[in-house]
C-alpha cells in the first residue's frame, strides 16, 4: 500500500539532526525567580496555617500541628529543592531551530517532543513579555496556525524575539503568495495583519 | 420585485420578528442555571407580592416590541462584489462583507419558514461572528441569487485547485473544467436516505445504548414503577400467579418502546429525506422533518474525513461520514478577542462502506489514492505492541488513583484487619501491618492495582488492535477504537503543524507518538518507529512546505 513520493527518501531535508540555538542563559534565573516567589507564596500560606492552628483554642489541633510540622516542613523542602532545580535540568534541554520554511521547537527532559510549524500556515505571531520576563530583559514568541497547536516559545532574549518575529512574519508573507490569488482572498490578510499586530502592541516595546 | 435587485437597502420580510423574538429569548436564557434563577427569582417574587405578576405580561411585550424594533432597524443592501448588513436598536452594527470572504452558505427553514416559502440564511465567514451574517427569513431566490453571487465572485483561477486536480492545471484547462462543472451545477444526487435508513441511525443512537445499558444496571429501580401499576392492573385482570413478574416486564417493555419511539422521532426529524449532492465544487446537504436545515461545503475546505461506527452500526454493517472544515478560524485580529466560529460539518449520518470509499476520491480529489477510509482495509498498518503495554500502565494506575477515595476508608476499617490477618498468617508477624495502618492501606492499593491489570490489559490489547495506520505520499489515514471503530483521514498538505513526542518508556524502545494538528482538530499515531515518525513527519512537512495551493 506503501508507495514512494515524488521526492527520493535521502533527500527530504530532516529535521533529526539540526543545530538547536539554546534558549536565552539568564532565562534559567528568570524561572528560578519565578518559582522562589511561588515557594515563598506557599511558605507564606502553611505558615500562617500552622500559626493559625496552634493559636486556636483547641489544644488538640496544636498538638496535631506539630505533628504534622516535620512531614510539612520536609514536603515543603522536597518541593521547594525540586522548583528551584528544575530549571536547570530543563532549560537546556529546549531549543529552536527556524529554516527556511518552518520553525520548530523541542523540549521536555522525560517527556520529549518536537514540533514544527511551516510558515505557510502561519495566522498571525505575538511577542509578550510579563513583568519578571522584562526584568531579565527577555520575551517570549508564539507562533499560531490555524485551530490549536503553535509554539510558544518562552525565554528568548528581547532583542531575539523581536528579529524572529521580524523574520517569521516575512517568512509568512514571501510563503502566502499563491498562484491565482487576486490579493483580495483571505490568506494574506492574517499574514500581513500578523506582522502589524505585535508592532502597534504595547508589550514588544516595553522590553 | 426582482431578487437580485442592486444597490438598495432592504429590510427582510416581517416574519424575521419572529427569529429577532427567538434570539432575544435566546441570549436572555444563555444557560440553563441563568434561567432557573431567574425564574426562580420570578416565583419568589410573585409569592410575596402578586402584583409582580404583572411584570410577566409587560416583560413578553417588551421582547416582542424588542424584535419588532430589531426588524425594524435590520437593513442589508447586496451589491455586485458584496453585502452590507445594518443592525442594531442601541448597539448599531455595520457589517460590510466581501463575497469573497464568505466560506459558506448555510441555509435552515423552520415549519414556519417553509410554509412561507422563507429561508434563514447565514454566511460563515472567517473572522467575524457568525450571528452577524445571518439573513433572517429571506425569500429562497434572493438566498439562490447570493449563492450565484457569491460562487460567481470567487476568483475564477482559485477555482481550478477546487477541482480534484493534484497538479495545478494550465489555465485553459482550468476554465475548460470550471465551465464544465458550471454545466452540472444543476447538482448531481449522491445519496439519500430511505425510512429503513432513518431507523437505522435512530436505533444506533449512543443514548439508547447508553440508556439500554442503565436499564440494565438500574432494572431493580423500575420495582417502584411496577408497584405503582400493580393494583390497577391486579383489579382489572385479577390476581393469577406471577402477576408481579408479568407487571415488571410490561413497565421494562414500556420504557423500552418509549426510549425506542425518542430515539425514532429525534433521527426523524433531524434526518427526514436527507439528501446529499454536489453542486459545483461544492457539496450540500439537506435534512429534516420541521426544520430543514442545508449545509453547503466547498471541498477545498474540508480539512478531514471521519468514518466512524459504534455497535449497532457495525450490525447494520453501515458508517457514519464526516467531513470537517476548520473548526476555528482565529479572528483576523488576533487570536485573544473573541469571535472564533464554528463551521458547519458536513456530516452523512449513514453510509455503506463503498459510498464512503466514493465520496472520499471525491472529496479527495486524485490526492491520496491509497488511502482507504473503511477499517477492515488490509492497508492499516499496527502500531508497536508496546502500546498495549503503556495503555495497561495507564488505564491500571489510573482506576487504582481513581478508586483511592473508597479504598482508603475500606481498609481503615474490618476489611482491612481481614487482609492484614491474612496477610501476617502467610508471612508471619510485621509490625508494619497494624489494623488501619499505612502499610495496610498500602498493601490494599497494590492488591488491588494488581487485580486491575488483567482487565486493563485486555483492554489495552483490544485497542492496540483497533489502532492502526495506512498512508501514502499524500495523506494518512489513522485508526483507533475501542467498542466502535474511526478512522480519520487527511492530505498531508492541509497540516498545520507537526509534533513528534516521546514518553520515556517510548525512548527506551526507539518508538515515538506522531501528531499533526490540523485545522480542525489533532490526529495522533501513537507507538511508531522513531524512525518512521521522524520520516512521516519530515516528508509532511516537505509537502506542506511545498504546496503552493490553499489548504482552506
């Protein structure tokens, strides 16, 4: 049932063993900032329960604290350790890759995957940035196709992000002219609105 | 006056007041919870104060002075290359749509509608909200004019990829096969349902099998039906023995017949002279018993076809077809503002497999010749048996999480100190196995982890065995099931993105879950050779990238 395309198998362009570029080095410290202030959040909480409880008038709701003080205050650790050292091991194993005519995007330590999205499907791109993002001087770019399924890609240098969109959304005009077009059918809108989009958004210039 | 009349605003005809009433209600009552409360509120109201009663009959004049306001300020005006619609009391909209950006026209009749010869008109656009491009009952010719319109607007050399070529056409042939599908535009009928096949699709409704299968369970609680009966029918037919059996079957047999007669009815008034033919480039279809609902789907935008069967199709030896549009189209603004849409679908509730297999070359075009939609094919190809595996880990260990809330209490308690009794006369003494202790507890899950993995193997088995997937250079088909059998289908060149992902244990065996997302949904390959995975993906996207045609 099996028969072979027009193209020889050897040469279809692979997408197996391709330079990966690393995502930004200050974007492990961005995360591990993020999840200090969670920790910190969390700690905050379980302390103020624990005071609450051994405050109340119950004598056996204190003693039932400090029972459970040592597993907390372990769990507490063990999650703490894991957040802060996560980053580390997962950062660098993501990366991207943009070719001529698609963009893709690995990642995941245990679970691993590869995706890559053709520019001539591309709709629309975003840059956002939120508050920790910027204060390491980094953004993240999403890339959508038409339903579910684009990259986010997250922790790429502001500056980076920025000549990738620029990059992408040429890309998307240069693959959207079609043959039989008149230029009033729908697929180069979204290409050309795609690259004003995140122009005239305020998160691109704020970083 | 003429239907295609040019250039003058227009309003519908005066029984649209009747479809402005309906979706006022409509977005009154969006949820079911909304509507309880406010007609809870109502009642709470009017008990202690009737006077507020009152309020009822003010509050119905004023939804129907709100639709007569609504016709009253609906106004459109179709010109040669589009069509304005003016809307709105307070909030007034203007929407001026190209014809060139309508993806379709879909056409519903209501009782009311077909008495009058009236139709509902809507055009599915890609980005804007799809109530705003409804046409309230029209007369049928100005729907047919739009059609013409609409059809004689689309770019004629955008018309040739329509067609079923794979390679793009030179020109003159091109027109030469635009013309020629003009010439049967007339429409040329595929297929349509008998009675016999109404009673099919009505008999293989899920919920009666659903429902079957609940009566089964809960026949016990029918006793309180037939104790209920009882005396009515003791006093009329006096008592003879097992008057109590005969009763209990009479109340099954009745709610039997019952959920038989909803089901019937339902397929009948939604499927009532379902009709299906093609027209151009298009294919259309039309059902219904009151309302007549029509769905128009041009073939270059059908991204996937699903064959599918439960059951009781797989009896009849009969599918279901659908073929999917994309399903959301971002709004051209952006995807964060509101306005998806949904398309319709194009959907032929029963089909044999042969008309499948036609319909799919027609629909397909001469892409993808070696793909077969029907799931016996000899084509399919099975996954690794790896999967069996990672299904029996998955299935086992979630029924295990699942029934950890009543296990737990079980094993606090008798049932418990049983086990670890049992447990300490075969391996004598532990101090880890007190009554209710956390080694108890632990033990019992795993017991019971272990009890659940022949079953979830089995099913883990029956799945791997309905997996399976079959492609060529241009599409792919995929099959999975477990009960029921489905098979998705699509050309390579309508993807829209490709993943490749690996689970640990899939990395241990060189094995890889391949999937493609297209627009209107996902079509997973799971437990492939990495190698194979990585090839399909990369030649994917060789043809997407290659293609220099519309996927939509």
């Amino acid at each position: 049932m099996f028969t072979n395309p027009e193209v020889p198998l050897e040469s279809l362009p692979g997408a197996d063993d391709l330079d990966w570029h690393p995502l930004h080095p200050r974007f492990v410290r961005r995360l591990q900032l993020g999840a200090l202030l969670r920790v910190l959040v969390i700690g905050a909480i379980g302390a103020a329960a624990y005071s609450l409880m051994k405050a109340g008038d119950s004598a056996a709701m204190g003693r039932g604290a400090d029972a459970l003080l040592p597993f907390a205050l372990a769990a507490f650790g063990l999650f703490a350790a894991s957040v802060l050292v996560w980053p580390v091991i997962a950062v660098p194993r993501r990366g991207y890759v943009v070719r001529e005519k698609d963009v893709l995007y690995k990642t995941g330590v245990l679970w691993r995957s590869v995706k890559a999205v053709p520019f001539n499907r591309v709709q629309h791109t975003k840059i956002d940035s939120g508050l920790l993002d910027r204060h390491f001087g980094l953004a993240n770019l999403s890339v959508f196709p038409a339903g579910a399924g684009g990259h986010k890609i997250r922790g790429l240098g502001a500056d980076t992000a920025e000549r990738l969109r620029v990059y992408v959304s040429e890309r998307i005009e240069a693959e959207a002219i079609e043959p039989g077009d008149d230029g009033r059918s729908p697929p180069p809108d979204p290409a050309a609105e795609a690259g004003a989009t995140p122009d005239s958004g305020p998160a691109a210039d704020e970083g | 006056m003429s239907p295609s009349e040019s250039g003058a605003w227009r309003r519908t005809s005066p029984f649209a007041i009747l479809f402005f009433i309906g979706r006022t209600i409509k977005s009154f009552t969006r949820s079911l919870i909304q509507l309880i409360a406010t007609f809870g509120a109502l009642a709470v109201l009017i008990e202690r104060n009737p006077q507020v009663a009152l309020a009822i009959p003010v509050g119905i004049a004023a939804i129907v002075a709100a639709g007569v306001l609504q016709y009253w300020f609906f106004r459109f005006r179709i010109e040669e290359d589009r069509i304005h619609i003016h809307q709105g009391v307070v909030r007034r909209t203007a929407l001026d749509l190209p014809f060139d950006r309508v993806q379709g026209i879909n056409v519903e009749r209501s009782l009311i509608d077909r008495i009058l010869g009236l139709v509902t008109v809507s055009l599915d656009t890609a980005g804007s909200a799809t109530a705003e491009g409804q046409l309230p009952s029209v007369t049928s010719e100005l729907a047919d004019d739009l059609r013409t319109r609409i059809r004689a607007h689309r770019p004629a050399k955008v018309a040739d990829d329509i067609g079923a070529g794979d390679v793009p056409a030179a020109p003159a042939d091109g027109v030469a096969r635009e013309s020629s599908a003009r010439a049967d535009s007339a429409g040329q009928v595929l297929l349509e349902l008998g009675a016999g096949d109404i009673v099919r699709i009505g008999l293989a409704n899920r919920n009666l099998v659903v429902a079957a299968a609940f009566l089964g369970i809960f026949g016990q609680s029918v006793d309180f039906a037939a104790d209920t009966l009882r005396p009515i029918l003791e006093s009329a037919g006096d008592a003879f023995a097992g008057a109590g059996v005969l009763v209990q079957a009479l109340v099954v047999t009745g709610f039997v017949l019952l959920g038989l007669a909803i089901v019937l009815l339902g397929a009948l008034l939604r499927y009532h002279g379902f009709t299906l033919w093609r027209e151009g480039t298009a294919y259309r279809t039309r059902a219904g018993l009151l309302t007549q609902r029509e769905v128009v789907v041009e073939t270059r935008k059908i991204q996937q076809l699903t064959l599918s069967h439960n059951l009781i199709l797989r009896l009849f030896r009969r599918h279901r077809l659908r073929a999917l549009p994309a399903a959301l189209l971002p709004n051209q603004g952006g995807a964060d503002t509101p306005g998806l849409q949904l398309a319709e679908v194009l959907e032929v509730p029963l089909l044999q497999g042969p008309e499948a297999e036609d319909l799919r070359t027609r629909l397909f075009g001469r892409e993808g010749g070696a793909l077969s939609l029907l799931p016996r094919s000899p084509g399919f190809r099975r996954v690794s048996p790896h999967y069996i595996r990672a299904l029996t880990l998955r299935i086992s260990v979630t029924t295990a999480f699942v029934a950890l809330p009543f296990l737990i209490p079980l094993l606090q308690s008798n049932a418990g100190t049983h086990l670890a009794d049992a447990v300490q006369g075969l391996l004598g003494e532990t101090p880890l196995l007190g009554a209710g202790s956390p080694g108890t507890v632990a033990l019992g899950v795993f017991l019971w982890w272990l009890v659940v993995i022949p079953p979830a193997a089995l099913i883990g088995w029956v799945r791997w065995r309905r997996q399976g997937y079959l492609h060529d250079g241009d599409g792919l088909a995929s099959r999975s099931g477990f009960v029921g059998r489905k098979v998705d289908a699509f050309l390579f060149r309508k993807a829209q993105s490709v993943e490749v992902t690996q689970s640990p244990l899939q990395s241990r065996k060189d094995l890889a879950t391949l999937h493609v997302r297209l627009a209107c949904g996902q079509v997973v390959v799971p437990y492939l050779d990495l190698g194979e995975a990585s090839w399909l993906r990369d030649h994917i996207l060789y043809r997407v990238e290659s293609s220099r045609r519309r996927w939509h």
